[in-house]
C-alpha cells in the first residue's frame, strides 16, 4: 500500500459473513494454518516494502487501540506512507542508483506483489484479494508470551495480528474464500459472536497429536476497520473489548500516550516494549528454577526501562529511529564527556557513556548470581577465578567513570582501544597489574608466551604486552598497551595507539572533525548521557583496498552502488527526570 496513486477512501460498511457454500473435495497437502491465510498477502507487502520503509505511525493510532493494555511488545508498520513520508521516502530511495523507485511507490509494486502471492495455495492474489480492502496499516504484538528459562513448561504466547481494513465487505469476500479452502483442507471451521462481531476459527482437523508450543486454533474477525487474528477466540476477544472501551486498551495507557505525544506525528513504524512485563515474567521463571539469580534481577531492572516507545521516520537523507523511555528512576544528568576530544579524528565507531563502571559492575554481580544458581561447580570455578585476580569481578570494572570504545583504520592498519576516566586512578593501576601478572602467571605456566616492557612517553608510563605469535601476525593483532595517569586510562592495540591518544589535542581529534559534530548535533549535540558514530564511508574506504583483483569488477558494478550512499550512523540519548529521549540516525549521501 505504498503506491503514489492512492485511491481515496471511503466510509467502511458493515462487516459481512455468511457461511460459505462448500464441496467436499480430495484433501490436499497443504494446510493453511488458521487465519494466517488471511494476512499472509498483507503481510507480503511488509516482506517486499519493509525492506525499504521502517517508521512512525500517528498519534491516537487506531489499530494501537485493538491492543489490551498489558501487551509486552506492540509493532505497527504504516505501508501509506503517512504525512511527509511518501516525498521524504523517494528522496531517500534515490540516493541509490540502482534502485528504480517506481517500483516500490507505484502501481508497479501490485505486479510484484501479484507474483510474490501467487506462490500461495488457491490462486490468492494481491491485487485482486487484498489490495481492495487494506488500508495499508498492519500491527502486531505480543500480549503474553511463555516463559524463556530453559526447563520450564512451554506454553503458546498470546499474538495478535492487526491488518487495517477499508473494505469490511471485500474482506469478508476474502475471509469467506478462505474458510472455504481451510474445510477443503480438513480443518475445522466454527464460529462465535462477541460484542455482535462474529469471531471465526480454525483448528486442524484429523491427527489428534500436538506439539508442544505450536498453536492449535487461530481465530480471526473482521470489523469496519481492522481485520483482527489472535491464537484464540479469547484474545480476538479481548482485542474487540478493547477497542469497545470495555476493557483499558494499549493506546489509552498512560505511557504509551505519553510516549507517542514526545515521537514525530509522522512515521512508517511505532512500537513499544513493556519492560516490567518481561522482567517480571522472567523473574517469575527464575523463582522456581534459580532463586539466587531471581534475588539479583532486581538490580538490574532497576538500571533498564519499564516503558518505552519507538518510531521511526524518513528525512530525506536519512532513516530516523526516536525512542522515549521511562525509568523507575532519575536518567543520568547529561554532559559531554570531553572523551571525543581524546580520540583521533579518523575514528571509524565512536561510543561513549558516563560512570560505565558503576553499571558493568551491577551486571557482573547479576552475571555472578546466574553463575552461582548453576550449582556447586559453578560457584566452584567463579571462587578459582575472583581468587586468581584478587577480587571481586565487579572491582576490575568499578574504577571506570566515563568510557569510550573507539576503533578505527590509520595507514592501512586497524586499531581499537578503550579510554576512560577513571573514578580511582590507583584502583586502576592495581587492576591492570593484577592483570599483567596473571597473565605472565600463565605463561610461565605453559600458555601463550608474553613479553611485558614498560617506556617513557612524555613522562608518562605506557606498558606493553607483546603476545609471541607466528611472523605473519600483524602487531596490530598481537600487541596491547596501556597507560594510566589521573586524568585517563588508555587501553589500546598495536604499538602505536595509546601513545597517539596521550598526545592527543582537542584541535587534531574527533570532537573537531566537522563532520562528526554537524552529525552529533542533528541527535541532540554533545551534552547527553551516550552517544554513537559508525562511519560507514570510512569503513568502506578501508576495506575496498582488500577486494580480490578478480572480484573488483563484480564489487564496483554490483556491490559499491547499494554500499556507498551509506554515510554514517550516528545515535545519542538524553536524559529529562525519569524519561530518556533517544534518536539514531541511519544517513545516505
């Protein structure tokens, strides 16, 4: 539903049904499974289109308001291009030469689809079945799901599909053909009314054998607007009372309005993930099978979101992602760290965060509990390795206050490294020597052979640790070095890379680059609580010299055309009270 020529839409009629005239017939192969039958030509759109569309919906979005409340993730993709998305698509489709745009924002794309569909039993097709009556709005989520701890029962999740209707009569029409094919199959077919819809399902006729997790009924109704299909007549219950008002639905919860009221009106995707749902289903699983790890989770929920929201936009050069999330408490104060003007200016990835320690150190304590849980030998191999380095996991980590990862590709050799501003130098220093001479402990011991040496640089003190390797191993991928002051800890590879930030000024480095900084403040400028670059052209450009001579002809004409519009990518968050605003920009040039 992606065509520049869409027809105008009218009032939607009433729903319609009617049991279909059947004849009975040998019984096929195939089965289509429930409702899925229904969807499956919609769904193609996403599988064609998706590819190339990936954003936001409007505020108050109907299909949202089909959703119980207590939904644990909701996805809903606008197909019509809704607001400036349609222009703001085409201007992003074009940055791709090889791409013929009319095939996907044309009528040209229902000659697509018609033969994606026609792979479907019964001659099903896009144009004729679907086309007529679909709105090109499709939602989907997940309202309970089953527990994911290994050992425990499997039992079927709860989802929903939503596919937005225009044409309740010409669905029907569909949904009529469908039921008729589905009790040709040898499925049972049976009907219920709720709330004065007629709510269909399907069950699988014949073998009385399940598996276990796989549902065995699919259910689906068709309303003036939406086509509603849930793995039970239950849940397509629920979604009518819903919308009816009956029960709270998903876009009259609180933070879902709020979080749709702080996104770009305009979008081609919204979605929302209910972090407390899944947390606790999850600490529900853990009370029964590891309870000293169910103990733990609660510091490591309180770190992560309850709620948050999603969406996504095109902006004429770039596909834009926002997401707003609420804490169970106060986000992070923004800052800039200053850690970008110690980095070199060639960086090709770029993150950093603040107090980066405090967080490792409440996952390690988490990561240790499951350790624990696991039994005696568990437990038994985390005590031999706290022993060895001296301490608590947690400690090696703790000292780290803002951080940054770099990496990056500096006369044809690849370099990564970690600089951080450390909360306790001396803490740190102690940590790394720990680390050196277990290190030198295992090698004396029959692992790999190292050689430490210490220089002076500037009056600083770098250490390096050499790993004996074969000759052909570059000292890139065989060499480490650190160096720690009370301004900094520098971790890097190669001989090369902790000197070079030690040198570093703020004039030569990546806070100056131009380029980074017009793309950091199009996400919000250099105060916030973490930020992201991914230089893609940099990327590329390092790697193209390394393409086989018998491959360059086949990488310019049919690989570098759909790689090199791919610019950068760049993301930041901001803290507000309890709300972190987050934007994440995928740019083409």
């Amino acid at each position: 539903m992606i065509s520049d020529s869409v027809p105008a839409q009218t009032p939607e009629p009433e729903p319609t049904g009617g049991e279909p005239s059947i004849t009975p017939s040998a019984r096929p192969r195939w089965l289509i499974p429930g409702s899925a039958a229904v969807v499956v030509l919609a769904v193609a759109i996403g599988l064609v289109a998706g590819m190339t569309l990936t954003n936001r919906t409007g505020a108050g979005s109907g299909t949202a308001s089909y959703v119980p409340a207590d939904a644990a993730a909701y996805y809903e993709l606008r197909l019509d291009l809704p607001g400036d998305q349609r222009p703001a698509l085409r201007s992003f489709l074009g940055h791709f030469p090889l791409l013929q745009v009319d095939k996907y924002l044309t009528d040209e794309l229902d000659q697509q689809l018609d033969q994606l569909s026609s792979a479907a039993p019964s001659g099903y097709r896009y144009s004729t079945d679907v086309k007529p009556w679909f709105d090109g709005k499709l939602g989907f989520a997940v309202v309970r799901y089953p527990t994911i701890i290994p050992g425990a029962t499997v039992s079927v999740p709860d989802v929903l599909v939503l596919v937005g209707v225009k044409d309740a009569t010409a669905a029907g029409t569909l949904s009529d053909r469908v039921r008729a094919d589905l009790t040709k199959a040898g499925a049972t077919i049976t009907s219920s009314s709720h709330a004065g819809i007629t709510i269909w399902s399907a069950k699988k006729g014949g073998s009385t054998e399940s598996t276990p997790g796989t549902p065995q009924q699919f259910a689906w109704a068709i309303t003036a607007d939406q086509l509603i299909a849930g793995t039970s007549v239950d849940l397509v219950s629920q979604a009518l009372d819903s919308h009816s008002g009956a029960v709270p639905s998903l876009a009259s919860r609180e933070e879902f309005a709020a979080g749709i009221a702080r996104l770009p009106a305009d979008r081609v995707v919204t979605a929302s993930l209910d972090f407390k749902a899944l947390f606790t289903q999850v600490e529900k699983g853990l009370a029964s099978s590891q309870p000293s790890a169910a103990a733990i989770l609660p510091q490591l929920v309180a770190q992560a979101p309850s709620f948050e929201v999603m969406s996504a936009r095109f902006e004429n050069d770039r596909l834009v992602v926002d997401s707003t999330a609420t804490m169970s408490q106060a986000a992070p104060a923004n800052a800039d760290r200053g850690l970008a003007a110690l980095t070199p200016a060639d960086a090709i990835f770029f993150a950093d965060a603040g107090k980066v320690g405090e967080k490792l150190a409440s996952y390690l304590t988490y990561l240790k509990g499951i350790i624990s849980a696991s039994g005696a030998s568990g437990t038994q191999g985390l005590d031999q390795v706290e022993a060895a380095l001296g301490g608590d996991l947690g400690s090696f980590v703790s000292w780290m206050g803002d951080t940054a990862l770099v990496a990056g590709y500096t006369n044809s050799t690849p370099w990564f490294g970690l600089i951080s501003k450390p909360t306790d130098a001396q803490a740190a220093r102690n940590k790394l020597l720990q680390l050196q001479s277990i290190l030198q402990l295992a090698s004396a011991n029959g692992g790999p052979r190292v050689q430490i040496s210490e220089s002076d640089h500037n009056g600083m003190q770098i250490t390096t640790i050499h790993f004996e390797a074969g000759k052909d191993v570059p000292s890139w991928a065989s060499t480490l070095q650190y160096a720690v002051t009370d301004q900094r800890v520098v971790i890097g590879s190669g001989d090369s890379f902790v000197a070079r930030v030690l040198d570093m000024q703020s004039s030569n480095s990546l806070a100056s680059n131009p380029r980074f900084r017009a793309a950091l403040d199009s996400v919000g400028g250099a105060s916030n609580i973490s930020d992201f670059w991914f230089d893609l052209t940099g990327l590329r450009t390092a790697l193209e010299p390394l393409v086989p001579a018998d491959s360059r002809t086949i990488y310019q004409n049919s690989i570098k055309p759909w790689v090199a519009p791919f610019d950068y990518v760049i993301g930041a968050g901001n803290g507000d009270g309890q709300q972190i605003e987050s934007r994440l920009a995928i740019v083409v040039k």
